[in-house]
C-alpha cells in the first residue's frame, strides 16, 4: 500500500514564486517600480522584484521578505493578482508565479535601498518592455487598482493629512490614466460624507485658494467602502 510520501513523489516539484507588482504615488503620477534582472535568462532586462517561495514560508511572508531586501518597507498592504502558471512562462524552466500588487507612497521607501539594488520608478505610461509575462501581471494589477478605486475610496495612505479635492481629483486620475470631471468628482465625494472641510486654505495654487479637506476619523472602512461611481 503507497503511503502519502510515495503518492507526494510521484508528482512533479515545480518551484513556487512570488512577483511584487509595487506602483507608487508621486507629484500626481502614477509609478511602477522595476529593477534589471541578474542573472540568465534576460539579464539585465526590467523585471518585476519576485523571489523563490522557501520550504519555511507562506507566500505571504516570501512577499514581505522581498519588499524589505529591495526596498526596506514593511507591512504594507499587499493583494493578490492571480497566479501565472503557462509551462513556458519562464525560460529558465518550470515555474508558478502568484503576483500581488501594493499602491505607496514613493516618498515613504528607502530611496537609498532602491538605488543600491538598481531599482528605478517608471511612469505608467512610459515603463519598458518587461520579461517574461510581466507585463501581463501589471496590466492585470492595474485592472484591479482601478476596481478597487472605483468601490473603495482611495487616498488616506497616499495623500497629505490635509489636502484639497484637486490632489485627491489628481490621484484619481492618475490611477484610472484618465481625466474625470472636476465637478461630477466633487459631487460624488460630497455625496459620500466622508470628508471634513476645514477652514484653512491652500494659497500656494491659485490666489483665491483652494479648502484643505481631511477624511473623517469616525467613519468606519465599511462607510468608506460605498460605492464611488466614478
């Protein structure tokens, strides 16, 4: 009779990665953050950060382990792509990847660490022909941001304490690649009542200036998760 070891091994062992999809928020665009590869196949060529899952870890800690190697961040909110599992994705041999995506603050990571490992932060709309299918998971990455964006109101981690509706209108933008109008925006926040208007006033952009707004502390994540039909 075959014992579980004996059932377990007649079974191929494909190893088991993980790819970083890390966009980052910066002077209203939205960035991506590569790195060139270091070894064969395609070295040298832009790469998502990734590594290999360890027989110790969950796929989740491999994540953590290679965000803070690459760019010294921890416990940010990460969520899954999707697996990647095309027998002839990775040249080099057999491989399944599951990709998971993050949205920072680019002025929050370790510049220096980033540097040091050749990272780079790549517009959207400007960012290199990339190995593998890659460029698969990003756009796939991206897809899901924007479903995020359009049920979730996204902006407390990426944006000042206090900021004006054009910042959050910009951010806006920048995930979705595209102009919304500034007065439908404005409607639809005002409809959501999760903002508080102060008194004070930016200056600095325009001469009338605009009202610094900040998001409201007793609103719990199930009244900011309504619905922004954007």
């Amino acid at each position: 009779m075959k014992t579980a070891k004996d059932l377990y091994s007649e079974h191929p062992k494909i190893p088991v990665a993980v790819d970083c999809v890390i966009f980052g928020y910066e002077e209203d665009e939205l960035k991506l953050l590569l790195y060139p590869r270091r070894f064969e196949p395609s070295k040298g060529k832009w790469s998502l950060m990734g590594g290999f899952v360890q027989n110790d870890e969950s796929m989740e800690a491999t994540v953590n382990r290679v965000l803070q190697l690459t760019v010294g961040l921890e416990n940010i909110f990460l969520e899954q792509v999707g697996a990647y599992s095309n027998p002839q994705r990775d040249p080099g041999g057999r491989v399944i990847s599951m990709a998971y995506y993050a949205l920072i603050r680019i002025d929050e990571h370790d510049k220096e660490l980033v540097y040091e490992k050749g990272g780079k932060w790549w517009s959207i709309t400007e960012r290199p022909e990339l190995i593998f299918d890659h460029s698969q998971m990003v756009s796939d990455a991206l897809e899901k941001l924007q479903n995020k964006a359009t049920f979730t109101l996204i902006g407390q981690e990426l944006l000042p304490k206090f900021f004006t509706l054009t910042q959050l209108n910009n951010l806006y933008n920048a995930i979705f690649q595209r102009e919304f109008n500034a007065g439908n925006f404005r409607k639809k926040l005002a409809a959501l009542d999760v903002l508080d208007k102060l008194k004070t006033k930016d200056t600095q952009s325009s001469k009338r200036g605009a009202f610094f707004y900040k998001f409201k502390k007793e609103k719990s994540n199930a009244q900011y998760d309504r619905i922004v039909k954007l």
